[in-house]
C-alpha cells in the first residue's frame, strides 16, 4: 500500500541513483532508431546551480525525456566549461586565503597544476546539483572545454582557419579589465549608472587661427550674434584621456566649424599639433558640436581614427597607469590620479570652461568590478563577418529555426554588423594560443610545437629559436566548437556520424551573440551544416513582482533550498508551466507551494485507486469498455495525449503542461474518481471490475505523459502500483509513451457525461458566487427538457444530489419564485436559492465589489493611459499595472454577471 504522503527526500537520490545504475541515460542502441540530441550548454566548471540554470536544464530535461520515451535515441549531452577568467580569478583568491605567492611568482606551470588540482577537488559541484535536479545527461559522455579530445579539436580549429586567412593577428581596441589584466568579452562587461561630470576644455588653435562663434540666436534657431574665439571647445567624461588626443572632429555640416576644418589645435600640457577633421561621429546637437578624438582610448574614436588617418597613441600601461607616452610628470599615476591632476591645471591655466555634473553609464569588469579601459592592443582575432554569411542563410532559409521566432531579429541583427571577434585573453588557465613567433617578426601558427618547429626550419634553412605565444582563447572560443568536439571531431567518430546535427538548443537570449551565432558559424564551416535544426530561447526567470532577481535586491531564490523544501518536481513543474513564449517568469514560492498540491492531489488519487482495487489487468482492452464514465474518460485521455505530444512537439512547455494539470487535477481526480464512485461502492461486479481497470489504465497513461516534467513522483507510483497486477516490463523512464487512437473517443459518452459535468460545475458556480452556505441543499427544477435531457436527468439524479449538493431535481412547467437560471441543452434548469440567502445583502455586496473594481480599473487604466508613466516606469512596473487592469475587469465581468442573475431572483 502506498504511504500516505510522498516523500521527495528520501525518494528522489534513490530513483536517480536507479535510473543512472540501469544506463536509462544513454541513448537507445537500435540503428534505427531516429536521433534526438541536446548539447547541454556548458556551466562554468566553477558554478553553482542557480534558477537559471535550474529552468534551462528542466526543459531540456523534459525534452530528452519524451523523446527517450518515444523510442528515439534520446542523447542529452552533458559538461562543463573551464571559465577562464571566473576560474583562474577563483584559485588565485584561494591561493592568496591560504598566504601562497602570486601566481606570477609561482610561475606558469605551477599555477597552471593547482588549477586543475582545484578542478578536481571542486569542479564537480554542478554537475551534482544537476543530478539534484533530475537530469537525465548521459554522464558517461561528459565532457570537459579543457579536455585532451576538445584541447585537440581547439588547436585544429586555430590552424585551420589561420592558414584559411580567416584568423589574424592585429593590433585593435578591446575590453581591458586593468584588475586582471587581460581582454574581455562584451558579456563580462557590466554598465553601471555612476555620478560624474562632463569637463569642458578649450583647445587652443594653433597658428593665430580665429573664427567667429555663434552666441545668440533668433526664433527659428538662426545666429544672430557671433564672437570671435581663438580656441574650440571640447567635453569628455575622462579627462586623462586627453593625453592621448589625436584630433578634434566636428560634424561636415556643422556651419560653425567648417571653416575650421584642416586647421589645427595644440593640446594642452602635451603640445601636439592636432587637426581638426569632418566626420559623421560628431554630433552638432550635442554640446559644443566638437569631440575631442582618442583613438587608442575610444571605441568610436578608433574608427574616426582609422577613417581620419590619425594616430593611435596608448598612454596606458596594462594596470591602468600612465605609461611614458605622456608628460613626465604624469608617468606612474593611477588613472584616476591623473583625471585630478588635470582638471587641477585645466582650471589654473584658464581652459576649464565648465563641469556639467551627470550620471552616466561607465563600464566595470563583471567580475573585478574595476572600471573596463578601451586598449590598444595586439591580438588574435577570427574574421566573423565571413564565417556569419552561411550562419545566416541557415535561419533565412529555415535550416535552423528559432523559437519564439521574434528572437531571430537579434541575431541577424548582430551578424549583419558583426565585428573582428578577438579571441586571445592574457590569462593562464585555458586553450594556450598554438602560434609560435620567431626571428624577425616570423609567427608559426601549428598544432603541436614539433610542427611549428618543423615549419620554422624549413624557412630559414635551419633550426631558430621559438617561444609560444603566451595568451590563452578566449573561452567562447572552445564553447564554440561544443555540438561536433564533444562527438569526438576532429576524428570521424560514430557518435559524431550519428548524432550531429544536434536537434534541439535551449538557451537565453543573453548569450545569442556570444555562444549560438558562434556555434552556427562553427559547424557550418567545419562540418558543412548547422549544428542544430531548433534554438529555442527560454525565458528570463524573475521575482514574483517581475523585478530581476539579485543578491542585492536580497530577492534571489535558490532552487536547491527550493528543492529541499518542497520537492523536485514541484519546482520542475512550476517552471514548466511558466514557460509560455514571450514573456518572463515572475516566480514565487507560493505557486511553487501551488504545484506541489498538485502533486499531492496525484498521489492521493493514486492512494484512492489503490484503496479502491483499480489494480492494472494483464490484456485489458480500453477499446471494449461499456461504462458510460469509462468511454468519457477513455476519450479524454485519447485527447490529452494528443494534446500533450503536439505541445511537447513544438515544444510549447506551459501548454503541455497546462493540458496536464487541467486532466490529472479536473478531469480525473474531481470528476472522473468522483462519477466512478457509485460503481465502485456498488453491486454491479462486471461496471466494477470495468471501472477498477480503466481507473488503473488511465492512471498509468498519466504517469508516462507527467513523467517528462515530474520524473520523481512518477517513478515512484510507477514502481509502488506495480506491486498489484502484473509486473513492469521497465522502470517509466524507459516506458513507451502512449499513443491513442482517436476513434476511442466516443461522442454520446462526451456529451452524456460532458452534459452532467457543465451542469454540476454550473450549480457550484452559482453557489460560490451568490454566497449560498455550503450546508445548504437548495431543488433544483428544470423546465422544458426534451426526451434526451430527460433520460439524463433520470439516469444520474443521484449523482447530481451528492456532486451538486441538492435536495431535489425534478422537471416541472414552470420555474419556481426565488430560483436563478441555468442553461441545460434545450432546457433550463431554476435553482432554488432565496431561502439560503439575504438578497439584499447579497445585492448590496455584490454592487459595492463591482464599484470597486470600476474604481481600480479607472485609476489603472489613468495610469497607463498616460505616456509619461509607460516612458518613465519600469517594464515590470507597467506589466504589473496592465495584469492588475485585466484582473480587475475580469473580475467586474463576473461580478456583473452573478449580480444579473441575482436580480432575476426577485
């Protein structure tokens, strides 16, 4: 007999250990069978599971489980990513805990060893809290960034397209994280709003050159009064910069400045001549119409640069110091030092015009926190634009779909504009760059140091002196390359043959630019078509007032505390059923609490069935049942498999598991169990014995249609019912998932059984709405029956009685005073109610609600009617404001409606 409430801790460690020990995880050996491949995308081997990773891998899960349970060969591929900069950031801090030496004194290969000493001591924690999670990965195909077999895919990659002219060594701007002292991507910047000031310099023009300078205007914007100025006026939120100026560049149109053009300014403290160039960049709306242009320091002012033929001068050392490009007063000083110190002269020497006090968004590492320099620096860098043009013909063409398809407007928005991707980082843990530089300025770029030596011999005739490049790639480098490395390419590997393409990516939008568009670009060229057919993006998952979740907003939910309190599959479910297209999650523990009951109100009906005897029969036959109950219920679940499978299909999460909450939770368990009971209490043996084994049928269907999103819960029902009747041929996660066929859907038993469930769910309503006392048994009288409703009237008056709660229905002529109406078919059915309730009272209630509402939904809508309030608020905020609108006139509908049948109460 099952226990009376399930219990997940002790359930869920032994249900996975079973599944892992049977090797359910891999996929099925039958050469026939039809591929069905995630590559899961790779947590940082430091990480932890957060909510995130906990709805991300719930869906993948849910797919690789359906589709497992379909008969394909389900591969959902697990592992890990060495995070460069989060790993090596996370050891050095460990080594500095314990009172070691830097990893600079330690040197390279030590430092290097006590990474991957960590690794194995610490490096497991996700892929158990997976586990926790009940992710059915193929552990024994895991996977490693660093791994000798991706190390070797790496390397291949490196040398192909370097000799293919689409990888290249430059000297460009990048993210320069002076903290760590390496260059970083886009996605490991953070912006943050800070207090500054825009200071307003006046660069002197060289060579006595005036102009005259608009100080007044007329209505229509005109200048009517001029002034003559022997300088031009310039702003920058980084005064230090101004070391490194290079030119001054003004709008081609600007008539202030035209006459300017091809002039020059000197540059305060420095002395430089600079010119004063016509570029686009300028914009004459803003400030003084002139901008100051940095090109070593600036990624706009790189461009203007490169298009003006300006020079690039770095006044920076790689800790963001002043180096010996600039004055040697300055050399040495911290850049923030040096912001000081400049004003200082600035004011003192009479060109400080003004400080604009702003805020502004600045820059930081995500992970040092320090404000991100732009730095002029030697790099590798792979030629995206080309590998981009096939990415995009495949989601063009529908090679690769994405959904919800909105999202595919960003991608083909980044790879229609996409820039040189600079892949080394001046860090020590990750894929060391396989190029070699030797005499005069030479570069051997080859997959092993044997090679590159080889390659060096045969151009100068003899044997040189190499020293590997000491950069490392960046880690979306090797992430790149996951849906065919980890199939074992660059070798022609079986799972490689089989299993790529991948089927399904699931994935957040975030990193649509940094890892899939690569993953697209990579597969195509190497492998000659995309590596997966779907990409679908989930959703962000927030707090329940839609605010993004932070630890310091102290609104972070945990799914492992999560987990412990309430259960895995009640978390799994609950973000299951969130996962709608186009809109993020607002996630509290209450409705995780909600699906939990649900949960319950399945193993309770489970404990019911088997309190009952529905125990399974060895050759039961749903297509032969005679019950009325029985073909309803047969037909309901041909539906709800339909419905499930096409959700899943697509995969459209919250309406598979809509469907599935709607039929375990109203159809079976609050009508079906409910309409079976008079049966199964009764003395019909043969209705019984029918009834007990479509019970344990529909029951069993259940289980294998939930198992995909509750894996724990229905392993455990699978393994306890099967402790009557007949043995399993296999634990669920291996069953076959059901498939119906539609012609057991019997029309007269759905709207005989349909025509019983609408009337009762019609008389609760009433009863819940006009406050009728739950001991109360008001008659139930129903007027103008035809033969059919009649007949139905008949055969389930007791069933009516007990679900309806009613003294009496019987038909008559005419309705009784005091009744409310309700639609039966062709005939109207009158309730009784005026004795159990105070009309007026009832009246009264229900129009002061209605006026609420009407207050509510006119302060609302005010609100949103207002441009100000939607341009000004956050989206959470007016997302919250238009569900708090529909809520409220949902709820004045209904309330409107009752109060109407009220009134024809009397």
């Amino acid at each position: 007999m099952l226990e009376k409430t399930f219990d997940p801790k002790s359930v869920e460690p032994r249900l996975y250990a079973a599944w892992e020990a049977s090797g359910a995880f891999k996929p099925a050996e039958d050469p026939n069978a039809e591929p069905f491949v995630i590559v899961i995308p790779p947590p940082n081997v430091t990480g932890s599971l957060h909510i995130g990773h906990a709805l991300n891998n719930t869906l993948q899960d849910v797919l690789t489980r359906f589709h497992r349970m379909r008969g394909k060969a389900a591969l959902w591929l697990p592992g890990t990513d060495h995070a460069g900069i989060a790993t090596q950031m996370v050891v050095e801090r460990q080594l500095a805990a314990q009172g070691n030496i830097g990893r600079r004194d330690m040197g390279r290969d030590a430092f290097v060893a006590k990474v991957w000493e960590w690794k194995a001591e610490s490096g497991g924690a996700i892929t158990n809290q997976l586990r926790r999670l009940g992710a059915s990965c193929d552990w024994s195909r895991e996977r490693f960034t660093l791994d000798e077999g991706l190390s070797a895919a790496v390397r291949k990659v490196f040398v192909q397209l370097y000799k293919q002219n689409l990888l290249y060594r430059d000297k460009r701007l990048v993210n320069w994280d002076p903290q760590f002292q390496t260059a970083i991507s886009d996605l490991e910047v953070e912006q943050k709003e800070v207090d500054g000031a825009y200071w307003h310099f006046a660069y002197p023009l060289a060579d006595g050159v005036t102009y005259q300078h608009p100080i007044a205007f007329d209505e229509d914007g005109k200048p009517t009064d001029f002034e003559t100025r022997d300088y031009i006026v310039v702003a920058t939120t980084r005064p230090e910069t101004m070391l490194g100026d290079t030119g001054v560049a003004v709008h081609p149109d600007d008539e202030r400045y035209k006459g300017l053009v091809g002039k020059f300014v000197t540059l305060p403290i420095v002395g430089r001549r600079i010119p004063i160039v016509a570029d686009d960049y300028a914009d004459p709306t803003k400030g003084s119409g002139a901008v100051k242009i940095t090109p070593a320091h600036d990624f706009n002012d790189f461009g203007v640069g490169k298009r003006a033929g300006l020079e690039a001068i770095n006044i920076l050392t790689v800790d963001a110091k002043l180096n010996e490009n600039v004055p040697a007063e300055y050399q040495g000083m911290d850049r923030f030092v040096a912001r000081k110190a400049i004003v200082a002269r600035a004011e003192e020497e009479g060109w400080l015009k003004e400080i604009e006090k702003t805020k502004h968004m600045v820059p930081h590492g995500d992970r040092s926190g320090v404000v991100i320099e732009p730095f002029l620096t030697d790099q590798w860098y792979v030629d995206a634009k080309t590998l981009a043009q096939p990415a995009l013909k495949a989601v063009e063409s529908g090679e690769t779909v994405f959904e919800p398809k909105h999202w595919e407007k960003t991608y083909f928005e980044w790879l229609r504009n996409i820039e040189p991707w600079c892949v080394s980082r001046q860090l020590w843990w990750g894929h060391r760059i396989p190029a070699w530089f030797g005499p005069e300025g030479s570069i051997f770029v080859e997959e092993t140091e044997e090679a590159a030596y080889a390659a060096a011999k045969a151009q100068f005739g003899e044997n040189v002196v190499l020293t590997q490049d000491e950069d490392v790639l960046d880690t979306w480098f090797s992430s790149a390359l996951w849906p065919f490395s980890t199939l074992g390419w660059p070798e022609k590997t079986a799972d490689l043959a089989k299993f790529y393409p991948t089927s399904t990516l699931v994935t957040g939008f975030d990193i649509i630019f940094f890892w899939v568009a690569r993953m697209m670009m990579m597969g195509i060229h190497f492998m000659g078509e995309a590596p997966f057919k779907q990409v679908f993006i989930n959703a962000l998952v927030r707090d329940e007032k839609g605010a993004k979740m932070s630890k310091s907003k102290g609104n972070v939910m945990d799914p492992l505390i999560l987990i412990d309190e309430l259960g895995c599959d009640a978390v799994r479910f609950t973000l299951t059923a969130m996962s709608g297209q186009a809109r993020d999650i607002k996630l509290s523990k209450q409705r995780i609490e909600g699906y939990r009951n649900f949960g319950t109100k399945l193993w309770n009906a489970s404990r019911f069935a088997q309190m009952n005897e529905c125990v399974r029969v060895e050759g039961f036959d749903p297509a032969t049942v005679q019950q009325p109950i029985n073909k309803w219920i047969r037909g309901e679940t041909v539906k709800t498999v339909a419905e499930v499978t096409k959700a899943l299909e697509a995969p459209s999460f919250d309406e598979a598991a809509g469907a599935l909450y709607r039929f375990v939770w109203n159809v079976f368990c609050d009508w079906y169990l409910e309409l079976a009971k008079p049966i199964l209490n009764g003395d019909d043996a043969a209705a019984k014995a029918e009834t007990r084994a479509t019970a344990a049928w529909a029951l069993d269907v259940i289980l294998k249609l939930l198992h995909p999103v509750m894996p724990f819960i229905t392993e455990e029902l699978w393994e306890k019912t099967a402790e009557f009747g007949p043995a399993r041929d296999s634990m669920l996660i291996s069953a076959q998932w059901p498939d119906l066929p539609a012609d057991w859907i019997d029309a007269e038993a759905e709207a005989e059984i349909g025509w019983l469930v609408e009337t009762v769910g019609e008389i609760r309503s009433i009863r819940a709405e006009m406050n009728v006392p739950p001991s109360a048994k008001p008659a139930l009288t129903v007027v103008g029956a035809g033969p059919e409703t009649k007949a139905r009237l008949a055969r389930h008056r007791d069933l009516l009685l007990t679900l309806a709660r009613l003294d009496s229905a019987r038909e008559a002529d005419a309705a009784p005073a005091g009744s409310v109406p309700i639609v039966m078919g062709e005939a109207t059915g009158a309730l009784a109610i005026a004795e159990f309730i105070d009309l007026a009272a009832e009246k009264a209630r229900l129009t002061k609600e209605i006026a609420g509402h009407v207050g509510e939904i006119e302060k609302v809508g005010k609100k949103l009617g207002n441009p100000d309030f939607l341009a000004r608020a956050k989206e959470e905020v007016v997302e919250e404001n238009r569900e708090r609108l529909a809520e409220a006139e949902a709820a004045k509908a209904k309330l409107e409606a009752a109060l109407s049948r009220l009134e024809s109460v009397g």
